[in-house]
C-alpha cells in the first residue's frame, strides 16, 4: 500500500486475516451456526477487523476522552497483533478439538420435546414468580435511580451494596423460559409473544445482551429443528432491528422505551444516538478498553495478574449480606489499573484479559483455553444422544458464548450461563422424579 502509515497496514492485514479465515471455515463440514468458530468470528470481526477500521478513518476519541488517557501508535498496533494472535490459536485449537460435523454426529438420535407437561409446569410455578418481580424491581429501580450497584472506581469493581444479587439476576430466567415455550409449542406465532415481551422488559431496565441471547438461542433452536447448518436468510433480516435496537438501549440505557410506555419522560438531547457515528459506543469499545490495558501493564502496574482476578468465581457465590468482608472484585487483586485513568465499565475481550494475565503469553493460553473448553462442549454434545434435555442445555448455553469472549473472564461465563440452564434442570429433575426414567421422547434419526 503506497503511503499507507504501518498502523494502516496492520488494519488491512487484520481485515484480509478475519476474512481468509471465515472463508475457510466455512467451508468446513463441521462450520455451522451452532459452532463456537461462528460466534468467535462474529465477535472478532465486528470489535477488532471492522471497527478499528471505522474509528481509524473516522477518528474515534469519545472514550479516550473518556478514560483520559491516550493510546500510542506502538499500543495500538500491539493491540491489533494480540487480537489477531488470539483469533488464530482460537480458530486453530477449536477446530481439533471440535471437529465433528453436526449433521453427522454418532449415534445422533433427536428426541421430541416434551409437551407441557408436569414438569414444565412445575418449572413455571417455580421460576416465573420469583424472576418477574426480580424483572419489576429492576424496572422500578430503573425509574426512581435506586439501584444498588455501585463501581469501585479504583478497581472497576461491579459492587451490590445493598441488594441481593440472585434476586437481582434471577429475571434473566425468563428469557431462557421463554425460548424454552417457543420450541416446545413448535414456533407457533403466538408461542413467541413471551419473548417479545421479556425483550421490552429487559430493554425498559437497559439491559441488553440477556435478550440478544435469548433470541440467539431461540434462533439456533428453529434451525436445529429444521437441520439447518446456517439460519434462513429472513432471520438474518430479521436480525437488522435486533442490532438496531441493541445500539439505541446501549445509548439511552431503556429511557426511550420506559417512556413510550409512561414510565419516564426523555429529556431532550438525552441520547446522541442520532449523532453517534457507527460502533462508537462503549459497547463496542473493546479495542480501546485492550489499549488501556497494554498502555498499562506492565508499563505502569510492573507485573501482570497471571489469571489472578478469576479467583473471583469462588467468593462471587457467597452473598454480602453473609460476608461482610467479601472482596470487592477478585480476592486477590495484584492489579489496580484504573488508578491511571477512569473506570467506565471496560471489559477486555479473551486477548485483553490473556495481556492483563501474561501478556502475549497470556493472550495464547487464554484464548487457547476458551477454545478448548467451547470446542469440548460442542463435540460432546454432537456425539452424544442429542435428546431434548441436552439440546436445551446446549442451545441456551452456546450463545453466551459471544459475551463472554467479549467479557474474557470465566465468571462472565458462570453467571450468564447459571440462570440459562436452571429452568432446564428444574424441568428435567421433576419430569425424571415423576417418571423414574430419562424423558428424551421417540426418538427420530437425523438425515445424513
């Protein structure tokens, strides 16, 4: 490229990266939507292959600005290097380890779901109440600013200082209810107007990703069901608005839908959303918040975490209302990055966390762990019976996936996916208790 800065270069190169590879993968017999491949490239392109492109050319500075700290050119071109170091071992240890074409899975015998029966409805009783309050209190907290959060501004820790977290998240249920009823009622129209409904609640609290995943769920379901390696291209339509209202909630935090239904007048100039320009916001902003890092450690921390700060699956489960002295954040915390600059919810990505680890060693084992561990489930699932209970589990978990590459820490994993798969187990144990056996339905053999 004649004039072309080294900067520019590495943006075309990342760009030609990310496109060779989707190209080869989806040529693979084992690519399809229900593979992780799909999601990490879903994720890899948008936040490190397409964005850096448009914050480049269109100059990008609202979340520098933000973190008041500037990324040198040197930072930058580490950051693209790692991002893309990170989508080849990805890429490379998901494929050997979960190679096996969908389609065409041992023993791959699909049972019917069961209809409502004793134990759907035992679930219902037993989740519904519980999460639509949660979903309620959330709401009306929303209205009068009374939440319990806090952010510790040193740590970038998330803090509840007066509620209860499971009764704060135990409406993130209802989504995974709600695809559970559109599938076992077969897709009818009428059986998605609970999904409807949780996505304007959970847009009304500002909340985003419980939905998108949600109807991520309920997508690859309807394509499961229909043996389709890749959804129809009306979902693909389909999925134009979803990503539109996605972009608006993330601008207005829920304001302009509480408003529509009388809960909360817009001030005018509220949301810039019609002024921001592609892919600004910080949901997007996973490249900056990775510069920050590299701009940071170990320059100015002068060690790195080496995974420390996933210590925090083990006292995240406790409540604080039983620990008085529960850490807030990771326990054993060697690293206090936003000393240097200012805390606005960043998240890292699987390479930023692997920098903030070991760094380029860290971006290897990080992302080659999360491969792994993704890559193994989806093979086991392919190989084994494929019965209604594993199909749930899998589906509703599988989509996760795209936030916790965009988190890139393993308690992202653990409470996005906890209250996915609790309606499952409920449903299943009781329909187990009841009939003393294994409910997987006839069983009908996939074509192929």
């Amino acid at each position: 490229m004649i004039g072309a800065t080294p900067y520019e270069f590495m943006l075309v190169v990342g760009v030609l990266l990310w496109a060779g590879t989707a190209l080869w993968y989806v040529r693979e017999p084992f690519a399809s939507i229900y593979h992780p491949i799909t999601h990490y490239l879903v994720f890899h392109g948008v936040l490190f292959a397409i964005r850096p492109v448009l914050a480049h050319v269109l100059r990008y500075d609202e979340l520098y600005a933000a973190m008041k700290f500037q990324p040198s050119w040197a930072d930058k071109m580490t950051v693209l290097a790692a991002a893309n170091l990170g989508l080849i071992v990805f890429v490379s240890v998901a494929a050997r380890v979960g190679g096996l074409p969908m389609s065409r899975a041992p023993s791959a015998v699909q049972g019917e779901p069961p209809r409502f029966d004793a134990g759907f409805w035992t679930m219902i009783v037993l989740c519904v109440p519980p999460a639509i309050w949660s979903l309620y209190a959330g709401l009306a907290g929303t209205l009068v600013g009374a939440g319990s959060m806090i952010v510790n501004m040193e740590t970038g820790a998330t803090v509840n200082t007066t509620g209860n977290g499971y009764y704060n998240d135990v409406n993130l249920m209802l989504g995974p209810i709600a695809v559970l009823i559109a599938w076992t009622a077969r897709f009818r129209w009428w059986s998605l107007l609970p999904l409807l409904v949780f996505i304007l609640a959970r847009a009304g609290t500002g909340g985003r990703w419980p939905f998108v995943m949600a109807v991520l769920s309920c997508a690859s379901l309807w394509a499961w069901e229909r043996r389709l390696r890749w959804p129809a291209g009306r979902l693909i339509v389909a999925a134009i608005p979803l990503f539109a209202l996605f972009t608006v909630i993330g601008e207005d935090r829920g304001r302009a839908i509480r408003s529509f239904f009388g809960g909360e007048q817009v001030a005018s100039g509220a949301s810039n959303y019609f002024t921001m320009r592609p892919l600004e916001s910080m949901d997007f902003g996973n490249m900056e918040f990775f510069e920050y890092m590299v701009h940071t450690v170990p320059a100015k921390t002068g060690t790195y975490d080496y995974f420390l700060i996933n210590a925090q699956i083990v006292t995240e489960p406790i409540p604080r209302v039983l620990w008085s002295g529960k850490p807030q954040g990771a326990p054993f915390e060697r690293l206090f990055i936003w000393r240097y600059g200012t805390s606005v919810g960043a998240t890292m990505a699987i390479p930023g966390e692997g920098w903030r680890a070991a760094g380029w060693i860290g971006v290897v084992l990080w992302t080659a762990f999360f491969a792994f561990v993704y890559g193994r489930i989806y093979n086991a699932y392919v190989a084994s019976r494929q019965d209604w209970v594993r199909t749930a589990l899998f589906m509703l978990f599988m989509p996760v996936a795209l936030q916790c590459f965009r988190d890139g820490l393993l308690l992202s994993v653990l409470k996005t996916s906890f209250f996915a798969v609790v309606p499952v187990l409920i449903w299943w144990g009781v329909n187990r208790l009841v009939s003393g056996s294994h409910p997987a339905g006839p069983p009908r053999v996939v074509p192929g």
